[in-house]
C-alpha cells in the first residue's frame, strides 16, 4: 500500500496557473499566444467532456488511458519544475491521476522521496564525495482548483490561456 495520500496533494488557483504561464510583462494588447514555459507541463484528464476548449499547451491523456500512459509520463516529465493535473472540476479524476503520477513516480524510483505536498524530490548525480550531501531538486506536482470549468470562466474567451474554448458549450452545456 502506498503512503501518498490525497493530504499530500497541493492545489494552485487559476490566477496562479495563469501568471505562470503569462510573463509578467506581457500585456493583452502586445501578446497574442502565450507558450507554456519549459519547467511547466499540464496534463489534461478530461475524457469527452473534453470538447469546449482546453489550456493552451496542455497535454491530453483521458483517465481511461492512465493506467498504461502514467510510466511514460513519470519519464517524460521528470525535468519537469511543476506537473499541474486537472479535469472538468478537480474533484475525482485530476487529483486521482495525480495521486497515480506521484506513486509511479515512487515506485520506478524509489529512491526519490515524496514530500508533503506533493513535492517530489530527486537526487541529482551518482558520483558523490563521502560526507558530501546531494544536490536535490523538487518537482512540484499540483491539481488546478475547480478545474477547467472555473479556469474557463475567467480565462475561457484568453486566447493567450486558453485553446478552441467554445462559449456556447459552457453556457448551454453539450
């Protein structure tokens, strides 16, 4: 049985997402798109309820495809600074993928510890000096509060968030 829980997790707000990916200096009127940054990676949970939009530069993986997608995940992602994870509202599937990310992590490298948080942290280098500490870096694995469907309430019509939001969708429903 795995000792990482749902207390380990740690949620980040839509404002806080946004000005991760949005530099601070960018303003509406002089940015178009933004990129997301190299330390960040969001993965997107939704299955069908995909439609309607998604955050620019999110990765795809329905939760019906987590149980074979998450070891390639933990690989691809292990430079990674922050893994945010979400679906339509944050409550089941974003933090249950995020919870499955943070054991597979464990379990393909045990010797990486899982701090309270969600913070997971890696010893870099082999070859170390007796006496001498190694360098560690933590990799913060988090679940977008609400989801999408509070993210697109705010950021749905940001062209420079947000990616194929259709309004129409959110306020009438599919």
């Amino acid at each position: 049985m795995s000792l990482i829980t749902l207390s380990d997790l740690s949620y980040i707000s839509r404002e806080d997402l946004s000005s991760q990916i949005l530099p601070s200096t960018t303003s509406p009127a002089t940015s178009t798109q933004a990129q997301l940054p190299p330390h960040i990676a969001i993965i997107d949970v939704r299955d069908s309820d995909h439609i309607g939009g998604h955050i620019r530069g999110s990765t795809w993986i329905p939760s019906s495809q987590l149980d074979y997608k998450t070891p390639e995940l933990v690989r691809t992602l292990k430079d990674k600074e922050i893994v945010v994870f979400h679906c339509a509202l944050s409550q089941q599937r974003g933090p249950s993928a995020a919870l499955r990310y943070l054991r597979e992590k464990k379990r393909l490298d045990p010797g990486s510890g899982v701090g309270s948080k969600g913070a997971v942290e890696e010893e870099e280098g082999k070859e170390v000096k007796e006496g001498e500490e190694r360098a560690r870096k933590a990799q913060r694995v988090l679940v977008l509060d609400g989801g999408f469907t509070k993210w697109q309430e705010k950021f749905g019509g940001d062209e420079r968030l947000t990616e194929g939001w259709l309004k129409d969708v959110w306020e009438f429903g599919y």
